[in-house]
C-alpha cells in the first residue's frame, strides 16, 4: 500500500483493505488509564486488545513515585487510621479549587464520591500500600509510608476552603518507585484477566465510518500497517504529549522555561491528535504541571521568595508547583529565596543553585541584587515583625513555617530564568465526559471512541493547583470508567 | 431529508444529494476577514460567494472603532507626517512581544513587512483616513483624527525593547463609529468587484471528500439546508466566540469575569467548531482581550494599582487591556486604584465605580480598606519618594506619568471583582499559515480549507500584549491573504 498513515488523518472505513485483528475494545497505551480500562472491560466481558508502543508495560506511570490523590467519604482506612477524618464535601471543595478556572464539576463529583472505594479496588487488584503515615512535608516519600502531605490542603488559600487531610496514598516501595509497583500490578492484572497486548505496537491513526463513528484503528505491528476492528470502542489511554517539542511550542508554549519532562517518553500527543483527527476538542492545551524542588531541606519552606521588585508574591508552604508557577511568572524571568543562616542548606535535589548574594545585612543583599532602594529590607522588615507574631498578613502561611529571618549571614538563592531547572508534564487532552467519552466541538459524543489519562483533559486542569497523586488519581478512576463505558456499548 | 446539520459535524461529499450554488471561493461571514478576502479572491479571478448569518454587512468590525494597527518600513506617510519614524525591526519586536509566548514569528514578519502597503491598499479600496495626529492617551478618539497611540509603545517592557511609534490609524468619523466607515468601504467594495452575498445565510457544517479535503459547505438559506460546491476552497471568518457561553466556559472560562461582550453577536464560535469537526487544531483557545476603561481622565493614569497586600502590579501606563489583565488576576479578585485630590475625577466610561474607601491620610486608607498594617502606606511613600524624582524602580511607569500622591483627601476606587464591568473578545482560533492555510494537529495544512480575523488564531495572541488595532490590522491583512491563496487554489 502506498498510504502512509498519519495520527492527524483518519482512515475510512470504507479504504480498510481487511480487518487484521477484530476486538470489542481496542485501547492505545498500557500505562495507567489503559491497564484500568482493561481491567474493568475484561470484568465486563468485553474482548480487550491492547496497543502499546513501548517495549514494555507502564507508560509514564511507571516512572513515577506511585502516588494516588484519593480521599473523602470520611476517609480511607488509611486516613482514619492516622487520625484523619476527610469529608467528602473537603474533599469536592479542595478538586474543585485545585482544578482552577476550567475545574469540571461532574467530574469532580464523582471522584469525591468514589475514590475511597476506588482506592478499594486499586489494592483488590493487589497494588501494596503499606497503611502508614509519613508526616512531614515531602517531595517524595524516601521511606516505604503510604500516606502523605502531597499538595496545598494545608496551605492558603486552599486551607481556608477545605479542612485540610493528606490524600497522597503512595504504593509500598523504598523511596521513588513506586509507580513501578503499581504499574506491575496493574498491568499484570489486566493480563491475568486476559486483556492481550501488543507491544512495539504504534497507533498510526483512527478508523472512521461514514457517520463519523470510530470503528477501529490502525497500528504499526512489526513494520507493517496492521487493521484492527474495535466493535465497542477505542480508548485512548496514550498519555500527553510533553515529549512532543513541535506540539509544546504551539500549544503550550509557556512549558518551553522548563528544561525536564517528566516521561517515559512517549508522551508525543499521538492520542491527542488521533483525537482532534476525527474532530474532538481539546480542553486547556496550554496548562502544564511544572515543578522545582526548592525543598529539602524543610527548613528552606521559611524562608521566602522575592522578586525583581522586592515583593513576595507565594506563600512558600504551597505545594511545590505551585511556587514553580508563581516563580516562573515573575517579571523578566527573576526570583530569589531569601534565607537567613538558622535555615540555610543546599537544596537537596539542586544543590547547585546559584546564591545570587549573601550579606551581613539585608541592605548588602539587596544592593548586591541590584534591587530597587528599599524595597527588598522592607519585605522583609515587614515579614519578620509580623513572623515573630506567628502571622503572615500578606501571604498567609501557616504558623509552622513563619520564623523571622533574622540570623546572619543572610543569602539569595536565585530562581531566576536559566539558574534552576523546572520539570514538566502536560495537562491539557481531549474534551470528555467523565464516562470517558470523548466530546466534539458541540460537546455531543463522538461514537466509539473514549479517552482517559493525560490523553484527556482530566480532574487534575491547573499547574497552579495540582497535589502529587492527582493525575494517578484521575488516570485509572477514570480509566476504569472508560473500560465499563466502552464494554457495555 | 431528516438530516440535522450542526457545525461539529461535516457532511459527506457522498451525502450531498446535488449542489446548489456553485462558486470558486465561499466565505463564510461577511466582516472585516470575509470582506478583503472576497475583495483579493474576485481580483484574482475568482468567483466568490459569502455567506453572512447576519442581516446586514460588517460584522463585529462594524461596531469597533474602525482602528488598524500598521506601521514599519519607516513609517506610514501618516506617521512620518506627524514626525514618527517607524522601523520595521522596531514594529517586528514590538509585535513580537505584544503576541506573548505564542507569538507566530512568520505571520509577524509578514506583516511586519508589509503593514505600510497594506494602509495604502485599504485607502484603496477607499477607507478615509484623515491623516491627523491625535497626541495623548485614548481609549478611542473623540475626534476624527486618524493616528494615536494605542497600545503599550510608551510602556514598559515594551518601551526596552522597540523604539515607541503611534500605529493606530482610524478611518474617519468624529468619535465612536469608525468601524462602520471602515466595513462599509470594504464590503461595498467586495459587492461591486462582484462577490455575490447572501444574508441570513447560516452555515450550518462543511463538506468534505474521502481524502479530508473541504469542497463545500451546507448553508441554511431561507429555512433549507442549501448545498454550496467550493471548487477553490471555504474560507471561514466567521469571528471569534465570545458570544457562545458554552465555549467560553469550556475553552476560556477565565473570561468569564467579563461582563462585557465586545460582539455584534454572532461570534457563536461556528466558524472554529466547524474546523475543529474536519480535523484543525485550535489554538490559544484560553486567550483573550480584556479591558477595563478605568481612564480617561487621563489624569487617573497617575494613580497606582495595589492589591490587597498593599502591592503595585502594574505600570498604570500600560494599554489598558494590559493593565485590565493584572487586575483580573490579582488575589482574591481585590485591587484598588490610589488617587489623591489632585489627579481624582469620576472615571468617564464608569463614573459610578465605587469609592471603597477616602481618608485624609493614606493610614486612614489602608486601614479603611482593611490591608495589612503598613503595608499600603509603605507602597505610596515608597512610590512617592522616587516618583518626586521623575523615577518608578518597581515598575517602570514612564515619566510623565509620575506624581507623587500627596494632596489630600486621598481615595481608594474599588476595581475589586464585581465592582466594575470588563469587555472581552476571544483570541484563540484556528491554528493556519499566514496564507491562511488551516492546519490539522500535526501542523500540515486541510485542503480546501482557510481562516482569518478571530476564527483563527492570529496575531494578537496575548490579552496581556493587546493593542487597540491589531484584530482589524491581522483580519483584513490576513483576510486578504487567505483570499488570495484559495483564489490560486
């Protein structure tokens, strides 16, 4: 054949030569959202057949640290456990905050509702989660503990919102890696119950009938265009599309400042543009979770950013992409870290920082800043009157974090634009319904195709807003939903 | 036939039961794009027919201002007249910035180019523009003076980076109005070059052949899907979506803060939704122009903007569509603008804007207000103090701008959220080419398919970088373009 198939051009029905493989359920992508999607078609009865580029099962997930957003319902065992009583109504008001403007409301419902028993059926399946509590606050546990602070609940404006619980349930592993364990189990799972999986296998594009329904799709097995008949549906589950520079620089243009992807590698946007291909929209292209490790050490969290105008503009206690958000946008690019000698350390994680000055006053960190007369020895003049009264007028961090900055030598740490580097992943996916159906422009379905995981725009819609464990969280809830939606077409 | 047509679904060539109306080049909407598309497709050649859901011509240009953004190559004769130079390098890098991180550098230099001949062909076509030279700081003229300055030359950053010019040239008419000379010129003009318009005329989805290729649109005219065969090519310009609640939720809810739809009121968002269905990438979709008329007088320009930790965020002589940005971002939705006696007059376009708070001393202020103790008063001594020596180290406000706010009785005028009314428009669209081409997700272009004016997604990218000028500037240049393209189809 000399048709050379391409994610943006979709293939009709009418020029498939024959049907290679026939399936109920076809599903590109065995990371997190495919490997649940399976798993619940597979329950549901439905022939499942899945597509996966890597050479291996995991996706992205596999790569993370296997955290999990979940909570509400009073609480896992696990939060009630540690003493934690998490309401659903908590729970629904901190998503609908942390999904900002574009939060989904239905989505969101449902996830608060159901994400303790989804928490159930993620150790049915049989991922490990040790029931522990690990407190403190982290970027990622170094222990074996499960339960963690893994977002803004306990930091303005989120705490003023809802009562503050840890939700971050993190698989039983030492240290970073357990999105390993959690991606085995699951995957190995949806083999189990029978799901069959091709691997090396490239979705090329999706197949469409004279309505515009999907009706398969065609994938690259061994070199070659293979035609597979998928008779209930297609589940997108092929992740975002960070690793796609061209994709990035058009859509989200603003995630080109941070330097790391967070990916296996493939998240190249295939999904997506199979996706647009057959006229979805896509929601919130231009949102992308980004991070700097400023902490650890702890002790970092008190001291405070300024910018290239002397002004904070962060309650340090945010979550740590949070701040990333707020340091990336600073004018022309400038932030610093003031810290004083009671809390200095070496940012664990980027221990090379610049320290842009250091002085025996605030006055010589501010002229060695360049910064204008003043305007820095004010700020934090200001902080540290109100700070030794264990408040924060301005910012509203919380009490354990406020310490005067008092102790000399005083330094800057610089954040400015090239001195750190920030990681990233895209947040932005097809529009669906939290069934996974995929939506076109009108906000109709599009028949026979779903889409789940950072293929989708999901719960997790707001760099400024995400919690570790949100888009694991969203991934195989709503990948499941998308698995029983597709099987019982 | 009991098939419905909506925009999110094209119809099949093989579907269409005959053609009713045959032409080379159909437009859909007949406003600034539309019209100097029709004008280029019928001197190339062309046959065109438009297609306007409205009434009546001209779209929302119509009820604008009438104002193009142009200049470069030294400067118009209108510019040189006045004694501005205007270098293309300087229009380039200004425009540059003014479209923010999405900023397309091949459309930019493209216009940048050839800006000049573009306000020649417009006078041309026969777009009066008088000539004169309307010094100081407008919203719109009153007068019907032609050049004036329009959006952030003067301002910081934009001053650093390219030497300032006036570039808003508006067609003649005293005051408010000169949308309607200018729509009125062109679409006269399309009419007697031979385009044949049909008003009331509702595109309801477009055509497309096996290989995805756009050879036709279904219309309703007079209550009946009517069948429109394209030889050449459908070029969409059927505005933005700021009228489509439902989008505007969906792809930019952040605009949702705008009481104030800058619309003739049919940016339904049909045009984009129906490119969208065929498989074209949308894109800044979450962008939009935002204003608050918060001046003239011009003398509340000399006030500063604080927030409610008593911070400035904003050189008050930016564009004021910039400065409505900062505002509507600001925490909690609180922002106040500080005058004293001597710069205080009721805003002309908001004159019932509340007073939140007057005192004979700006203590009394920041404590009517309720901000944290000194906060407010450190941000007026601080901006005093330099601004008494003609500088603004924090924020870069231009000279003249600069006064010290000293005369008492002081106020605060509450631009906090709810206490005044924003106008917005969209700026995402359709991802094109500068020819106009329509691009699918992998960026190649949708045969037969073309965009312009705000169903695509063109120059003006920013709300942040906005200027009055630009949205008429980039619709009829690259309306021009696109009908040039497909008339060479």
């Amino acid at each position: 054949m000399d048709v050379s198939y391409t994610p943006a051009r979709p293939c009709r029905v009418e020029d498939v030569p024959a049907w290679d493989i026939d399936t109920d359920v076809a599903i590109v992508g065995f990371g997190a959202a495919g490997s649940c999607a399976a798993i619940e078609a597979r329950n549901a009865g439905a022939a499942v057949q899945i597509f996966e580029v890597a050479s291996a099962a995991g996706g992205s997930a596999a790569l993370s640290g296997g955290e999990v957003y979940v909570g509400g319902n009073g609480g896992t065992d696990v939060q009630r456990a540690a003493g934690f009583r998490d309401d659903t109504e908590d729970f629904y008001r901190y998503l609908m905050m942390a999904g900002g403007p574009a939060a989904d409301a239905e989505r969101v419902r449902l996830y608060a509702e159901q994400a303790v028993d989804h928490f159930g059926w993620l150790r049915e399946q049989g991922v490990p989660f040790k029931g522990t509590y690990l407190p403190g606050k982290w970027i990622e546990p170094t222990t074996d503990d499960t339960l963690l602070w893994s977002g803004n609940e306990k930091a303005w404006p989120f705490s003023a919102v809802a009562q503050p619980a840890p939700r971050g349930h993190t698989a039983q592993f030492v240290g970073w890696g357990g999105g390993k364990v959690l991606m085995e189990t699951l995957c190995g799972r949806a083999v189990e119950l029978g799901a069959q999986v091709h691997y090396g296998a490239r979705a090329l594009t999706l197949v469409v009938d004279r309505h515009g329904a999907v009706c398969g799709l065609v994938v690259r097995l061994e070199g070659s265009p293979r035609f597979v008949r998928a008779r209930k549906g297609v589940i997108l589950c092929a992740g975002g599309f960070i690793a796609n520079p061209d994709m990035v620089r058009r859509f989200v243009p603003a995630a080109e400042a941070c330097q790391q992807q967070v990916t296996a590698g493939n998240d190249d946007g295939s999904g997506i543009r199979m996706g647009i291909a057959v006229g979805a929209a896509a929601l919130n292209m231009q949102e992308f979770f980004a991070t700097l490790p400023f902490f650890p050490p702890e002790s970092l969290v008190k001291g405070i950013f300024v910018n290239a105008r002397g002004q904070r503009f962060i309650n340090e206690d945010a979550y740590h992409g949070r701040v990333a958000h707020y340091v990336l946008r600073q004018p022309e690019g400038r932030a610093w870290l003031l810290v004083d000698n009671g809390i200095f350390g070496r940012p664990m994680l980027q221990p090379d920082i610049p320290i842009a000055a250091v002085g025996e006053s605030w006055e010589e960190v501010e002229v060695e800043l360049g910064l204008p007369t003043g305007a820095l020895v004010h700020t934090v003049e200001a902080f540290n009157r109100e700070a030794s009264q264990g408040r924060d007028p301005l910012l509203h961090k919380a009490g354990e974090w406020l310490r005067p900055l008092t102790e000399p030598p005083f330094a800057a740490l610089s954040y400015c634009s090239g001195d750190f580097g920030a990681h990233a992943f895209t947040l932005g996916g097809l529009a669906t319904r939290p069934t996974g159906e995929v939506l076109d422009a009108d906000g109709h379905s599009i028949a026979g195709l779903y889409a789940a995981g950072r293929t989708a725009c999901g719960l997790p819609r707001w760099g400024e807003g995400y919690s570790s464990g949100l888009s694991l969280g969203d991934a195989t809830f709503f990948g499941r939903q998308a698995g029983l939606r597709a099987a019982s077409a």
